[in-house]
C-alpha cells in the first residue's frame, strides 16, 4: 500500500495497514513502531471526506492494551500554482507522557514530508 510507503516516517520504522475502510465511517486498523517491534496498534476513524479538500479522522493508538494517544486530525488541501498546499491540524492527547505527543509530531511531520518527496 502506498500510504504505508510515504506514511513511514524514518527508515528504521515501519507502518502496516491490516484493514483499510477509507470512506466516511470506514476505520483503518494498523500497527507500527520500529521495525523489529511495530508494538502500536491503532484505529483511524473517518468522519468527512470531500476530495480534494479536506479529510476529519480521529486516531486512538494502544500499546499492550492500554490506550497512550487520542487525537483529532483535519488535513486540508488548497491548489496552489501546479500542485496543492496540504495543512495538517493535530489535536493530541497523551494518556502516557511528553513523549507520546513528540512522537506523534515526528511521525506526523515525516509523512507530510514523505509525501511531498513522492509527489515529485
């Protein structure tokens, strides 16, 4: 899957999709986390898709049961010149410390960036 591919957001990591539903309602369940241990779980769940302009989707992310991230996501899309301006807002909340919400950053902006490199 090519979300899996630019979704990754260094080499040492690893992101696999184990059921994809992307529609309003449809849920994605993945894992990830380093390669040797993608120990997080997660459910994505869509609620307005409008091509081309923007995707609502929530997040629940677990490890060994216990659930360590909630966030909202709104992803944005305006053309700009030939191609188009993705804007990425993040509402995270961390039920296991500072470094659940770093994490989400760097792996959040590693796939915007990877995105942008595929799209090239």
């Amino acid at each position: 899957m090519k979300r899996a591919d630019w979704g990754t957001p260094t080499e040492t990591a690893v992101l696999v999709y184990d059921a994809v539903d992307f529609r309003v309602g449809g849920r994605d369940l993945f894992r990830c986390g380093s390669k040797d241990n993608p120990q997080y779980r997660g459910i994505t769940t869509y609620y307005d898709i409008v091509p081309d302009q923007r995707i609502i989707s929530s997040e629940v992310v677990e490890v060994q049961g216990r659930t360590v991230l909630i966030s909202m996501l709104t992803l944005t899309l305006e053309p700009e010149g030939s191609g188009s301006k993705i804007k990425l807002t993040a509402q995270i909340i961390s039920l296991d410390g500072d470094n659940m919400i770093e994490g989400a950053k760097f792996g959040n902006n590693g796939a915007l960036d990877n995105l942008v490199a595929a799209m090239r």
